[in-house]
C-alpha cells in the first residue's frame, strides 16, 4: 500500500488535531448555562489530572513510552521534543479556560475562548492548505481566515445589551487575536489568544461603555 505523501500526511493529523481542539468549544457552550464555582469545580480537577499526567511523561520514561504509543499521533513533533520539555495544546487549553474564567467575566471569557477555538482551528487549516503569502510567522491567508471567522464567533457570542458598540469591541477584540496568532510568540497559542482577546475586550468595555455591567451574565455562586 502506498504510504501518503509527508505533507498530506502532516495535513490529516492536523484535521485530527484541530477536530478534538474544536471540541473545546464545548467549554465556553456549557459555561454560558452554569455559574463559574460549577465551572471550576469541573475544569479546575480536570486540568490538574490532564496536566499532572502531561508532565509525567517528561518524569517517567516508561510512561513516556506508554503515553507516546498511544497519543503520539495528536502530538506534534515540539510536544515530543524532551529536550524542550513542552505540555501538550489540550493542556494550555484547560489552563485558559480555567485561569480566564477565573479572572474574566462571563460575556468576555465565552467570546475570547471561542475565538481561540474556533478561529485558530480555522487559520491551521486554511493557512496550511491554501496559505501563499506570508504574513508575520504565518501565512496573511490563515491570518484572514482567523479574522473572518472571529467575526462570526463575536456574532452569535452573547452579550449583555446587544448595543452595536458591544459587537465592535469583539471586532476589534478579533483583529487583535489575528495578529497575536500571525506573531507565533513563544508563548502558547490557547494561552496568547485567550488571554490578549479578552484583556482588550475588558479594557474596551471599560473605556468605551462605561454604565454597563460586564458581569451582568455572571450567575451569582
């Protein structure tokens, strides 16, 4: 049988990768029903075992061996390096979700989270597929996908008056989530999205729409 070429075969674990990322998106759907104390009593638990078993790869080299054996597959060649000692994505993304509900509010967390989801799953695919033009670290193809799928996310993400000022912010928001994931800065992706998505989504509400409640969606604990 023939064996795929390298980069159709680099292309379908990324279709794999990016289907269980995207089934992150999860997270932000069920947290827009549940308080944030319900939250965190899931993801919290969850993200210590996923990142204790994370690091006892690096600690252990029979479990190493275990793990990559059956794993491996999903993981992309700097998150074997054990020269570099790397976590995997799927624990910088319950490490966003838990640190940004923490610390965000409900409208803006849900937003922020499903952007990075959504929008770098959709930049991946795109950039690596059809990606011509480089733009910063990546292709300005995968940067436009990132962009335009955002628009959608901050489309149907809630909010809390529904003023046309609110879906601007997300606009903005978005853009700046496109350049951040363009940048390839070390730090990870799940953490540098979430995280500069919703900072100056909070900042915004602040400066430009100072008599609403950003916790407004926040369910009392």
């Amino acid at each position: 049988m023939n064996s795929l070429p390298d980069v159709e075969r680099s292309y379908s674990g990324e279709l794999a990768r990016k289907a269980i990322h995207l089934s992150s998106l999860s997270i932000p759907i069920v947290y827009s029903f549940i308080s944030k104390s319900t939250a965190l009593s899931i993801l919290v638990p969850l993200t210590l075992l996923v990142g204790c078993t994370d690091a006892a790869r690096h600690l252990f080299p029979p479990f190493r061996l275990f793990y990559h054996r059956w794993l491996g597959w999903l993981m992309r060649a700097h998150e074997k390096d054990e020269n570099g000692k790397r976590l995997t994505g799927a624990t910088y993304v319950l490490l966003a979700a838990s640190i940004g509900i923490m610390i965000f509010p409900k409208v803006i967390i849900i937003t922020a989270f499903a952007i990075m989801i959504v929008s770098d799953t959709v930049a991946a695919l795109i950039g690596r597929k059809f990606g011509k033009h480089p733009f910063m670290s990546k292709s300005l193809e995968g940067t436009v996908a990132f962009f335009l799928s955002s628009v959608g996310v901050v489309c149907l993400a809630p909010k809390v008056g529904y003023v046309p000022a609110e879906y601007f912010i997300g606009f903005a928001a978005a853009l700046l989530g496109a350049v951040v994931e363009a940048m390839s800065i070390t730090v990870d992706d799940n953490l540098s999205i979430t995280f500069s998505v919703g900072g100056i989504m909070w900042l915004m509400y602040t400066v430009f729409l100072p008599a609403i409640n950003v916790f407004a969606l926040d369910i009392p604990s």
